[in-house]
C-alpha cells in the first residue's frame, strides 16, 4: 500500500487589529485545494483557528499576489486587514525588500507601506453606494445603506434605528447580523454587515458580522472602510475617521470626497502583528492535520 504524502506548510498566525488570519509563502504551489485547507486551519478547535487564510502567491505585475479564503473556505475577495497583515507578511519575510510594495488581489493592485507597527493600505475606490433603503425585518423596517469596498457591505447607524435596534454595547450582532446577511435584499451571494454608533465628529465605533466566517469578528478593514465613508455621507463625519473595533484597537480610514457618492485615495491605517510562527503537517488526501509542530 502506497504511504500518503504529508506536507509540512510553514505558517505565522497574524492580527490585523484583532482580525486574525493564517498566513502562508505560497509562490511554490505548496496548497493545491485552498478551499478545503482553509477549512481545515482556520478551525479554531481542531486547527489553528483564525478568521481567514491569506496565500501570498506570484504575480505578474505587483511584488505578489494575495489570495483570501474565509474561515468557511469560501473566496473572500478583498480583505483590508488581511492585506496588511499579508504586506508586513512580505516585508518580514523579504519577498519585499522595500517598505512600499503593490500587490494583486480580484484583479485590482493595491498599495501599501509599513510605518513602525502599522501598515497603511491604499484601497479600491467604493462603488454601488445606495443609502436610506428601507430592509423589512420580522415586520419592521431597517433604515439601512449598502457600500462596495473591494467587498459587499450593508451598513446600519444605530442612531437611525435606535427603537429597533437599542445600543451597540446590548446589540445581537450575531442573530441580527446572520439575517441581515442572508436578507433577500442581498440575493443570491449575501453581504457582510456593521453596525455603527457615533462618537464624535471623526470617530465612530463598529461591529461587524463578517460573511464566510459567518459569525462577528473582532475587526474587518473593508467594513470599517464602509462604515466610515458612509458615516461620512449620512452624517458628516470628517477624515480621517477613527473607528473603534470590537477588540479595542482603532483603525483611521482617510478619504477624499469628490462629491455625488465619489470617494478617492481611500486608505485604511493600523496594527498588523505577527502572533505566533509555526508548521503544520498536513494530508491533502483526507484533508486533515496530522499533528501540529
């Protein structure tokens, strides 16, 4: 009987003010089935647990290639913390050389520069901004705005749902946030979701129920994207916007906007830190980790 093949896959498990991520060198081919692995790794009982694993792989035209896969080894698109934590990924690991660095994600290059214990990352322009739509629930309606920021986002403001809603601190974000992102407004591949309270003139506080992990997380980066410019839109928040995320970092969203729902040289601002490095070893026949080193 022939011997299954294990491989060794070298690992550092990495915080993007709290969105963690597994992330691997990936130019060589090492993971084949990236949709099944991701679910196997990213399983915070049985695996390494995080929230999504990041391949960097070759690229053509930027310094390499980032390839997102949620914790439910769906294809995430485009994730702002992962992206930073994939370029100081880059850096530490000299596949960059330079502190600047482009890199290819769903077909668009992004820019990005480590300062000291932050990454500041330059993102897609927004697109498909619609506000004030009204989203019946249960008999209700949600006062509710919808946002593309590299990803789908619908965004609700307490302050216009407070009846509904109550406050971010008591909010079901779990409950409220898993029917929000299955809502058939959002039809068929679904949307992440943040909940946003106002602090002060530039600085907001966010929860977000993220589609793919499909639970909340501590942060996402194109959520806090989203929920800052529409803060913007709907309530004149100023740039850059602090916005405070459920593990207690902030990250600064900065933007210009050009009027008519067109926001330019959009970027996104914060910790990226490596948690711990390791290896596993792993059977792709059965898609299993053997034992973990």
């Amino acid at each position: 009987m022939e011997k299954e093949k294990i491989e060794q896959i070298d690992f550092l498990k990495m915080s993007g003010a709290g969105n963690d991520f597994v992330v691997i060198d990936n130019r060589r081919g090492t993971v084949t089935e990236p949709v099944a692995f991701a679910r196997v790794v990213c399983d915070r009982r049985r695996g390494v647990g995080a929230d999504g694993l990041l391949l960097l792989e070759n690229s053509n035209r930027s310094d390499f290639q980032m390839k997102y896969y949620n914790a439910d080894g769906s294809y995430g698109g485009m994730c702002g913390n992962g992206g930073r934590c994939i370029s100081r990924f880059a850096y530490l690991k000299e596949i960059v050389a330079s502190e600047q660095m482009k890199f290819d994600a769903l077909d668009h290059v992004y820019r990005a520069q480590i300062l000291k214990d932050d990454v500041k990352l330059t993102m897609k322009n927004p697109s498909d901004i619609r506000s004030n739509e009204m989203l019946p629930m249960d008999g209700l309606n949600l006062i509710s705005h919808y946002i593309d920021t590299g990803s789908p986002h619908c965004v609700i403001f307490l302050d216009q749902n407070k009846d509904i809603l109550g406050t971010l601190r008591d909010l079901d974000v779990y409950g409220i946030g898993k029917t929000i992102r299955y809502h058939k407004s959002f039809s068929p591949n679904g949307t992440n979701v943040n909940f946003v309270e106002g602090v002060d003139s530039n600085t907001i506080r966010i929860r977000t129920y993220e589609r793919g992990v499909e639970a909340e997380t501590l942060a996402c980066g194109t959520g806090s994207v989203a929920s800052a410019i529409l803060a913007n839109q709907i309530g004149g928040v100023r740039a850059p916007v602090v916005v405070q995320t459920q593990s207690g970092e902030s990250l600064q969203v900065d933007f210009q906007n050009r009027g008519m729902s067109v926001y330019e040289e959009v970027s996104l601002l914060g910790s990226a830190h490596v948690t711990f490095a390791g290896a596993i070893r792993y059977n792709p026949s059965s898609h299993t980790i053997v034992d973990q080193a």
